[in-house]
C-alpha cells in the first residue's frame, strides 16, 4: 500500500482500528477457553477426580498462573524482538496441543500438568501481552479506550463460555468440551497470521490516525532496546503496579472461578447460575470500555483507582446480596463493570509510563509480581469454602486487598503529579 492509499485509508476507517478486532478475536479464544471455562468445569472436574471436593480442583488456576512467573518475561521479551503474527499464532497452537492432551488425562495431576505446561503460554502470547501490545502499538491517544475495547472479547467470552460449555458437557462431558477447545484453538492460529500488522508505520500510518509531517517509518536499529531484568526489578513504580493489579486480580479470579458454585450453594439452580456468571462477563466487557474511556477523560491512573475501588465495593455487597437472584445479578453487572476497568487501565497506565516501545517487556516483568498474588486467590476462597461452607472470610480479605491496591496506586507518583 503506498503512503498515498495509507492517508485515504486513514480517513476513511485507521487501520488500527482492524487491529483492535484482531485483538478482540485473540482475547476472546484465549481468555474463554483458558480462563472463563474453570468456573463452568469446576464442578464436574470436582466429581470426576476429587470426590466433589473443589480445592484440588481449584489449583487448575494456580497450575496455570504460576508458570506464568517464568512465560510472562519470555512472552514479553519474544514480543519486543519477534513479528506478533507468529507470536499469537504460536500460542494458538499451543493451546490446541494442551486442550487436545487435556481431553486424554485419566487423573488430576496430568490434568494440572497439562495446563501448567502450556495454558500459560498460549494465555500470555495470544491475550495479555501479545493481543495488548498489538493493540499499543497502535494507538498513544486513545490507547486506554482502543484497549478497552479489544478487551471487550476477553470479557464477552466468559457471557458465551458458560452456555457453550453447558452444551459441549451435554453432548460429550468434559473430554468432548476440551476436544472442541483444541479445534478451535487450532482454527484460531491461521487466522491471527494473516491478519495482523504489528505497526502503523508497515501502512504509512501514525499512530491514532494522527497526520504527522515525517514520515512514520521506525528501523529495528533505531528501535530502543528491551529494558533489562535487573532495571525493571529496581524500579519502585513497577513494583506498585504489579502489586496493585495482583491484588486486584487475585479478588477477581477468585471469584470468577467460584462464582458458579457460589450461586448454585445460595440456592440457585443452574441456569440462574449461569445467568450470573453471563452477567459479569458482560459487565466486565462493558467496564473496559467505560474504563477506557476513563482513562481518556481522567487520566490512566485515575481509572485504575475507580476500578480497584468499585471491585472492593462489590465484593463486600456479595454475602449480603447471595440469598436474591434479583439483588445478586444486578451485583453481578456492578462487579462485572468495575472488575473490567483493571486490566485496560493497568494495561495503559504501563504503557504510559513506560512507551509503546517498552510496553511488551514491560507487562511481562509485571506478572512476577502479579502472578504469585493473582494465583493463590481462587485455592484460597475453595479452601475457605471446604472448611467452612461458605466464601465469606475469604471475599472480605479480598476486599481489604482491594483497599491495600487503592494505597499503592496513590502512592505512584507520574510526571504530570511533580509538573
């Protein structure tokens, strides 16, 4: 396309904008099968392998999570060197071997292998740091409300997840469901490498669309170096970060993957649970978008804070709210909306920080400190639950790790705050 055929392009529809669909897709494949499906597996991979009990059950998250310490600085670092085609196709193909074993295991320790092994990669390389850098690149402006919005697929999958898995548990139990994973993973892959472009300047392009006089184009020479393991783990505002986002993300996930018991134990049937569980999903997909364009209005931070203190709110409402599917979904749309805002608003506040550039290494680094926080959540809250039969203790110390996140947000200082 010649810089002629990029400037009409540009005013009829940024290409960016394209690569937010991309990242949409990506998000919504590899969060729906990898994550948003726990919840809805929980129980019945309970009473195939653990007798009914859900703590074993429960370390599916950690299993995957925890990897996550070691793939999320490798993802970040193969993101800064690497075209992203082939790294988010790569993770697809990953994905569709793990699901494909996982339809195969005969015990919970090779189910927890499997996904130790190769859920996290394919996760991080097609969702949190892949799709997320992608959608970066593009766009410095409207970067919270363009990450937002691609986001929205990660949060709608979970609303779709839940009523595919009903069906697939129906039609061939838990394998069949881990079999239809693995093919749709394996679709998935082709079709990420022939649409992505990882830069506006590939197009002639700038980003946001903006008309600028030099002409955008960026060579790998000129291009700043990933920042060094030893520099990101010295730097006190990426540790505030990701100590923010792994508490806010350890309430989150712990909730997400037990909110479907949480509901059928209040009570509820089934369907209602799986309307509850929809309801976030949708809410979170709607609260990147508010989020974003929060962050837009407000300033990137501002949005992270309004996030980490809408989820706190939420969950103190939880226990009361359990007992009334008419108190508990709109609850359900609250949490949802606010639990949304985090990952686009932590998402763009690195980003802000540290450049499109950096970005990649950069949420890489992060989930050292996020995951290790993020992990113990959901096994705590079915701990909780196996010895006291219900999640109270464990939702309200989740609420004070949301008040404990409030803190070290404000405590990071931006330029714009010494100005």
């Amino acid at each position: 396309m010649s810089e002629d055929d990029g400037g009409f392009e540009e005013q009829r529809v940024f290409y960016g904008w394209r690569m937010v669909g991309v990242a949409f897709f990506s998000h919504l494949v590899a969060a729906g099968l990898g994550f948003y499906a726990l919840p809805r597996l929980l129980v019945p991979l309970a009473n195939e392998f653990a007798g009914g009990e859900r703590a074993g059950v429960a370390l599916l998250l950690p299993a995957m999570s925890l990897p996550g310490v070691i793939v999320s600085p490798l993802i970040g670092r193969a993101v800064g060197r690497f075209p992203l085609r082939r790294v988010l196709a790569a993770g697809a193909l990953v994905l569709a071997i793990g699901f494909a074993l996982a339809s195969q295991v005969n015990s919970l320790w090779q189910l927890l292998c499997v996904y130790a092994i190769t859920v996290p990669v394919g996760v991080a390389a097609m969702s949190n740091i892949g799709a997320n850098a992608l959608v970066t690149n593009w766009f410095d402006r409207r970067r919270p409300l363009a990450l937002g919005i691609s986001q929205f697929g990660l949060s709608i999958s979970g609303a779709l997840i839940a009523f595919f898995i009903g069906w697939t548990l129906s039609q061939g139990g838990w394998r069949g469901t881990y079999l239809w994973f693995s093919a749709i993973a394996l679709v998935t892959g082709p079709l990420l490498w022939v649409s992505i472009t990882d830069r506006p300047s590939e197009k002639g392009l700038h980003p946001d669309g903006d008309h600028r006089d030099v002409a955008p184009v960026v060579e790998a020479e000129d291009k700043p170096k990933p920042m060094k393991f030893g520099v990101a783990m010295r730097d006190p505002t990426l540790w505030l970060v990701g100590i923010a986002a792994g508490l806010c993300f350890s309430g989150i996930t712990a909730m997400l993957q037990n909110m479907h018991a949480f509901t059928t134990d209040a009570g509820h049937s089934l369907g209602q649970a799986d309307v509850v569980l929809a309801t976030i999903a949708v809410g979170a997909a709607f609260g990147k978008i508010l989020f974003g364009l929060l962050g837009v209005r407000f300033g990137e931070r501002v949005a992270f804070l309004i996030a980490a203190l809408g989820e706190g709110l939420g969950l103190a409402l939880l226990p009361a709210a359990s007992s009334s599917i008419t108190l508990l979904v709109p609850l359900a749309l609250f949490f949802g909306l606010t639990l949304g805002g985090v990952l686009p608003a932590m998402g763009a506040l690195l980003a802000r920080i540290y450049g499109a550039e950096q970005f990649g290494p950069v949420i890489g680094y992060v989930g050292l400190m996020l995951v290790p926080l993020q992990m113990v959540g959901a096994p705590i809250a079915a701990w909780v639950y196996d010895q006291t039969g219900n999640y109270d203790a464990a939702i309200y110390g989740f609420v004070a790790a949301s008040a404990v996140a409030v803190l070290a947000l404000m405590a990071i200082r931006l330029r714009s705050d010494t100005a």
